[in-house]
C-alpha cells in the first residue's frame, strides 16, 4: 500500500489526476542497487538532497508498476528500466495478468544482474593445508540452507569428486534392481561413503544418466546399493560413474566441499585465487522469474518484454532418493519460466551459472519470443518448450513460438542429457539463426512421442542454426537435430552441422528417431558425424533432398528398421568420405525411395566400380530399383579439407539437379 500511494503522488505531481486533462498513458520507474524502496521510483538516480530517487528492489517496482495500471488503465504503457549492478532476489519474480504490458529492460546500455545468489565471506586459510581455505554458513548449520552449487570469481567450482578425471566403470551389466545395485571394482568404493548418507554415484548410460545416493557397499563382494531404481532405459555394459560430495574426494584445486552439520564450506584455491579478495557466491534460489497466467480465469500474461537483463545464480535439489533421467532431462524446469504466458519477449539477456535450462515455456504459452539471448554454463539446457503431456484445452496448448539469433553454449553441465534447444508437446514453433554448441546431448530435439500416434507436434520450422561439437563424447545415441514422432509440416533446413561425437553408438548429424514421420530435411550441410551424417531408426515417409553429407566416419548414411511402408525418399544428395562405409544398418526390404544423388569416395586409389551399396555393387543396387539416375563422381568442392562445400564449375551436381547450399547465413544474425 506504502508503495501504491507514493506512485500516486507521483503521478498527480506530474500534472494527471483532478485537473480534467486526459490521462498520461506511460510511465516509467526505475531501480539501482544506490536506490530506496521508500522512494517513488521516478528517477533514474537519486536526487542531491536524499529526498527522492529510484527503487532498490526489482519487486517494490513491480508493485509501483502495478498501481499504476490499476490507476490509469490496463492499456498504460509502463516501463521499469534497471540500472547497472547486482540485485539479489530474496525469491523468485512473479509476472502475473495484472502485469501485461509491463517492459522490464536494462536501463540504456548497462549491465543489471538478477541474482539467486548470496556471497560466502570470512574465508580464512587452513592451517598446514597449502590452498585450503574455509567459511562458516551459520544459516547451513541451523538447518535452514544448502547449496549444491560454488563459483569463485565467475568460475563454477567443481564439488568434491573422486576420480578427479575420467570415470570408475561398472563391472558388467547396468544396475536394474530394485532398488539399483551394480558391481564395482575393488577399492572404487568405500563402506564409509553409504554411512555418511549423502554420497551421490552419477552415472551415465546411453543417453541418459541418474545421480543416486550410495546406501551400502559390500566390500566383500563388490556391490553397491543405491537409493532409488534405475530408469529401465538406463541401460549400458560397463557404464562409468563417478562419485560427488564425500571429504575425502576433497583433494585438487578448484574443488569443494559442504558440512550440513557444522555449515563449514571447505574449498581448494586454484594457483591464481586468494579468497580472502574473491567474490565467492553460492545459490539460495532455484529459479529466479515466472509468469504466471491465471488458468481457472484464463487471463494470460501478455506482451511482457524482459530485455537486456543478465540472469544467474541458481542452485540444483535432488529427491530424497536420487534422480534417474529418462531421456533430455526432461524432469529439469527452466529458471526463468512461463505457463499462461502470450505474446511474450525476452531480447538480449543473458543466462549463465543457472542449474537448469535457462528459459522454460510451458503450459499455456503461445506466441512467444526468444531473441539474441547469451545463454552458457547451464546445468541443464537453453530453452524448453511445451510439455510431455498434450492438452485439450486450447487456453492450455503450447505453439507458435520464436528462438532465433541466440548463442547457447557450455551447458549440461549437472545434467548431461538436457538439450539446446527442446521441443516436446508443441507445434508451429520457428527455431532458427541460432549457435548451439559444446552440449553433452542433442543440440535440437522436437517431439515427444514414440510411435504413430498423431500430436500436436507438427509445422515445426529448424533453420538457419549452426550445430557443432555435439555429444563430446559423453553419452550416445543423439544428433544435432533429432525428431521423436508424426510431424507433419515441419521442416528441419540450411543448418550447419558438424563434429557430433558420441561415447559408443549414435553421433548423428539428423536423426530421425522412433516414429519420425512427414518431415522434409533440405539444404543442410552435415560433416564429421561419428556414427553417420543421416540415421533414421523407424518412421514413414520422410523427405531428405538436396544436402550435403561428408568426412562421416563410421558410416554415411543409416536406416535402423524395415518397415512396410515407405521409409523415407533420399534425393538430389551429395555424400563425400573418405572413411567408414556408404550406408550403415539394414537395407534390406528396399521400402525406400533414393536417385538422383552423387556419391564420392576420397580416399586414394578408389575406383567407382569399388562403391558399395550395403554390399552391393552400383549395378546390383539398380536391379532393386535404386539410384537409377546416381552419380559416383567427385562433386568438385572448391576445398573439402577446408570443408569449403562450394562448387566449382563443372560439377556434376547440378546435372542432377542439385541446388547449391548457400551457408552465409547461418548462426546468429548481427543486430540491426
């Protein structure tokens, strides 16, 4: 109420209010870290008598923002613009109905943080412990906070693991008890650990992973017993493993580690950190803003802009017995969040050092933007869209949004399996001019859906966006862009794909997954996939035209099962290798359409003759109806070891109506 009266002052001192003259129709109030919430807000600084100046708190402004609408009409345009510096949320931000309209925005071009964090302070040295460096908690001691997450200077500090590098292996067949136990090699393991009660085994298998506590180990026969069941998906002989938050992992540089019960945090300094200068901040918060729409009156959140605003400092929780992902860590909220969001922006932010993906839009939005955003150093993914479940009422459907021109890079990095940019439950979507990569899993994933069931997952459009160093080895089965399901109208185009690398099988450029259907893969150029550049497992009647596959190692191209119907039609390609073979997989039952392509293998000495279609030659290939117009002829690349895929005059391509792939464009687009 304090708040609402100062603005109303405020306003009547600017002229509007009992003079019959209309009312103004925007207003503006501003907040920096010198401001006071007793202020009104007004101005950009304060004034110099003390009297007056902008808020302290992002939330005293919204609340003044909100007076004012109720007083001058839900159609005022009002702005809140922050100035430069640090604000630390005491909880998360919530944007409701009443806020529609509002632009929350950087205040011209300086730099405001919205932070989940606190800094840790009165760090003293160890004594007889070069580099230890400790602090009390007092608020982790009595109970009331605890933190998974450190960062040093910016850095995210590694909580204390053992081994320090690499991983421990399971001994033979993946954990699938119940609860899960697995087989360790002797001495990995301590009996301590699963007494101490708070131990965590993190391990990855296929494409996912789970992160469970340790609750006894049988040294005798080699057994652990973990605190939950594994995902019956969480499958892999010999999977690796590491272990996170036990002292005495507690042993290199840049880790750390947490007593709950005496609230002392224990870090080892890196060679250049002195703590008692360093800005050490751990996370209080689990997400930082929400829109929040009104579902039982469906009033939506709309045409709220966020821009220019920096967003970190959020912190992980686990259940309390563990986690296993199922697949893209499809458990993993966003931080900043909306459900019953519409016609919505979020330009020019940045979201680093968060826990999970940086940008969630779930139930309920529609028409909602995602521009020129930074986003790195995720726990889990960039952006997440729609649900895993579908909904009937179009109040709460999921479509029609656009990410373009953002850079999302360095992230899963608490969970492995999350996803650049995520697309489940939801259609009409346009994902496009963006940068995604150094990500441990998919780079783009649209649908959520296993099988030929139809969904609302359909007219997606994945364009433009330059994919690379996917996967880095980390889990398997994934590719820079993945489909789950029918899909009819969307279109997966001109993308620059290049390095997936995956831990065992699967680093594919496109991967059209269990049931992909009625997708049309053009213009894209794919190289130095591990396993192939195209694999399609099952689905009906894909369309792959026009791109360019090359330097794919194990195989070129791939295609899982033999189905009735038609599989995919492959036309108008160029595939270029010079190691592995041409195509990977079964090829049996030929309910597949392929012609018009040209295929070339670089390595010295090949002759076209020696070419094999899964084991076929050229000519035995054609018999079954296949290639009856290819090409095995060098594609004349002005320079593939540069991987310049241009042409030089004379190719063959064209003959066969080949159109060149213009790549200038691709990634993030420089602002206007």
């Amino acid at each position: 109420m304090r708040h609402a009266q100062l603005v109303l002052a405020s306003l009547l001192s600017v002229g509007w209010g009992w003079c019959g003259l209309l009312p103004a129709k925007e207003f503006t109030f501003y907040v920096s870290p010198s401001g006071k919430d007793v202020w009104s807000g007004r101005l950009s600084r304060p004034t110099s008598s003390g009297q007056d100046g902008p808020f302290a708190s992002v939330s005293a402004a919204i609340e003044a923002a909100r007076a004012a609408h109720r007083s001058a009409g839900a159609d005022t345009e009002v702005k809140i613009l922050l100035r430069g510096g640090t604000y630390e949320l005491a909880a998360p931000l919530v944007l409701t109905p009443e806020d529609s309209g509002l632009t929350l925005a950087a205040y011209r071009r300086e730099k405001p943080l919205l932070s989940g964090g606190r800094q840790i302070t009165g760090w003293r040295p160890v004594t007889g412990k070069t580099g230890w460096w400790q602090a009390e908690v007092p608020a982790v001691r009595q109970g009331q906070w605890y933190f998974r997450s450190l960062f040093v200077n910016g850095r995210r500090a590694q909580r204390a693991r053992t081994p320090n590098a690499g991983f421990f292996r399971i001994q033979g067949a993946s954990p699938q008890g119940h609860p899960a136990q697995f087989h360790f090699q002797p001495g990995d393991l301590k009996k301590a650990w699963a007494a101490a009660g708070d131990v965590e085994v993190i391990a990855l298998l296929a494409w996912a992973d789970f992160r469970l506590f340790l609750r006894d180990v049988d040294e005798a026969h080699h057994v652990a017993t973990l605190s939950a069941d594994a995902r019956p998906s969480n499958r892999e002989s010999d999977a690796r493993y590491f272990i996170e938050n036990t002292p005495d992992a507690l042993d290199a540089p840049g880790e750390w580690y947490l007593d709950r019960q005496s609230g002392v945090v224990t870090y080892i300094a890196r060679p250049e950190e002195d703590l008692a200068k360093a800005e050490v901040i751990a996370p209080r918060l689990e997400d930082l803003l929400e829109f929040r729409g009104d579902f039982a009156g469906k009033k939506p959140v709309q045409h709220v802009v966020l821009r220019g605003l920096a967003f970190s400092y959020t912190d992980w929780t686990m259940p309390a017995d563990g986690y296993a992902d199922t697949q893209a860590a499809v458990a993993i909220r966003g931080d900043v969040r909306g459900e019953g969001a519409t016609d919505c922006a979020i330009e020019g932010c940045t979201f680093t050092k968060l826990a999970g993906y940086a940008v969630e839009l779930g139930r309920g939005c529609q028409r909602d933007k995602i521009v020129g955003c930074q986003m790195s150093d995720l726990g889990a993914g960039g952006v997440r869209i729609g649900e895993p479940g579908q909904r009937a009422d179009p109040f709460e459907q999921n479509h029609s949004h656009a990410v373009t021109d953002n850079h999302i890079h360095h992230v899963g990095v608490v969970y492995p399996p999350a996803v650049g940019v995520f697309i489940l439950q939801s259609g009409t979507n346009v994902v496009a001019h963006n940068e995604i990569d150094h990500l441990f899993y998919t780079a783009v994933s649209v649908g959520w859906n296993w099988g030929y069931q139809e969904t609302p997952c359909r007219e997606n459009v994945i364009e433009f966006n330059h994919l690379h160093d996917i996967g880095q080895g980390m889990l398997s089965d994934m590719g820079a862009v993945y489909s789950l399901g029918i899909q009819k109208g969307t279109v997966i185009r001109n993308n620059l794909i290049h390095d997936v690398e995956s831990f065992t099988y699967g680093g594919w450029g496109l991967y059209t997954d269990e049931g992909s259907s009625d997708i049309v893969l053009e213009n894209n150029v794919v190289y130095r996939c591990k396993s192939a550049g195209f694999h399609q497992h099952y689905g009906r009647e894909n369309v792959v035209r026009n791109n360019i596959f090359a330097f794919n190692r194990e195989h070129q191209l791939m295609r899982t099962r033999d189905e009735e119907h038609l599989s995919f039609f492959f036309t108008n390609n160029i595939v270029y290798f010079n190691s592995g073979d041409l195509l990977g997989s079964s090829w049996k039952n030929d309910r597949y359409v392929i012609d018009n392509n040209v295929y070339w293998d670089a390595r010295p000495g090949f002759r076209p003759e020696d070419l094999r279609f899964s084991g076929a030659t050229l000519a035995q290939w054609r018999l079954r109806g296949h290639d009856l117009h290819a090409l095995i002829a060098d594609p004349l690349f002005v320079a593939p070891e540069k991987f310049d895929f241009r042409l030089k005059r004379g190719s063959p391509a064209p003959k066969l109506g080949f159109q060149p792939i213009d790549l200038q464009t691709v990634g993030v687009r420089k602002p206007r």
